[in-house]
C-alpha cells in the first residue's frame, strides 16, 4: 500500500515520485501528477517558493496487526461469496439449457 506523505522543499531529491500536480499562480499544471523528479523540475519547485510536494511512501501493510475483536466483527458480519455457491453457478446452467431447448 502507499500513502502520500509531504516532503519539505530542501529533502526533495532526484526520482522521487510527485504525489500531486504542481500548478502555478493561474492554476494550469506545470509538473504532472506521478512524475519521477529530475534536478530541472525540483530547481523550478525551490525558485517558485513551493513550501515542499506530496509524494508516496510504500507501507507494507501486512505489518500492520488487524487486533482480534476486529477480527470477530468481520466473521460476524461476512456474508458467502455468490460467486463461489456453486448452486447459483448449477441454476444458472440449468436454466440456460432450457431456454437453449425452445430455439
């Protein structure tokens, strides 16, 4: 999972991804969205006094514990998945072989 994480203008490096478009004074786009940074762009970022950019940060959320009463809740309230009852998939075939008999 990644979450957008603001990085002041003096620890912005090169190949860091743009987490949000930098736009201008009128509000037309100047660096797009998801750009990886070269030395151009974060010079014109630090000369048009941007206080710093958004980019991502890769969190492994498998770390991250789901704590126990969570997890009864969520057992509490799944439901089946239709598309794993295999009576709904028999019906359906069922009923398509009897429309497939009036042709």
């Amino acid at each position: 999972m990644e979450e957008k994480i603001f990085i002041q203008k003096d620890k912005i490096k090169v190949g860091m991804q743009l987490g949000e478009s930098i736009k201008d004074s009128m509000g037309r786009v100047m660096i797009e969205n998801g750009v990886y940074l070269d030395d151009y762009q974060i010079r014109y970022i630090k000369e048009k006094m941007y206080p710093g950019i958004y980019t991502y940060r890769y969190v492994d959320d498998k770390r991250v514990p789901i704590p126990e009463e969570t997890k009864k809740i969520i057992r509490k309230h799944r439901k089946p998945d239709r598309a794993k009852d295999s009576t709904v998939c028999r019906s359906k075939a069922s009923a398509g072989s009897e429309n497939e008999s009036y042709l």
